[in-house]
C-alpha cells in the first residue's frame, strides 16, 4: 500500500517555504483494496502482499478490448503489434 501512496501522492504547498512530496492518504486506498477483495478481485499472500486474481485478470482483459474496439486510435498498443 505504500508503494500506492507514493503513486498517488504529490506536492504540498508550504506557503513561502519550498514545497515537497508527500504520500497521498492511506485510507481511501486501503478501502478500495478491501473492496477488490472482497469482490474476489485481488487476493492476499503473505510474503508478497496483494495480487490479482484469475477473475480480476479476465475482468480486466474483457474491459481492455471493450475499450479497444470503442477506441480504434489504440490499436499501436495492443499486445503483439
């Protein structure tokens, strides 16, 4: 989850001080994680925290090509070209 608020985090605004980084709050995304669990989404191992899912691979992949046939401007991405 660290590595998550790292991501999202940005800068804050001391006023006459120079700014700095800082993480984003850590609650919002520990919910969202709860709730991707819970949904049998993402699951959690113990020695290297939490990881997709089979569903959550398919979920994914049938969203990716929904989105690449709506959006044709996307096929440079697509896996294999």
């Amino acid at each position: 989850m660290e590595k998550l608020r790292a991501d999202y985090g940005g800068r804050k605004d001391f006023g006459v001080k120079p700014e700095h980084v800082v993480k984003a709050g850590g609650s919002i995304i520990r919910k969202a994680l709860q709730q991707l669990e819970s949904a049998g989404l993402i699951e959690t191992s113990k020695p290297k925290g939490r990881r997709m899912t089979r569903e959550g691979r398919k979920l994914l992949q049938e969203i990716a090509e929904e989105v690449g046939k709506e959006l044709p401007e996307l096929e440079k991405y697509q896996k294999g070209e």
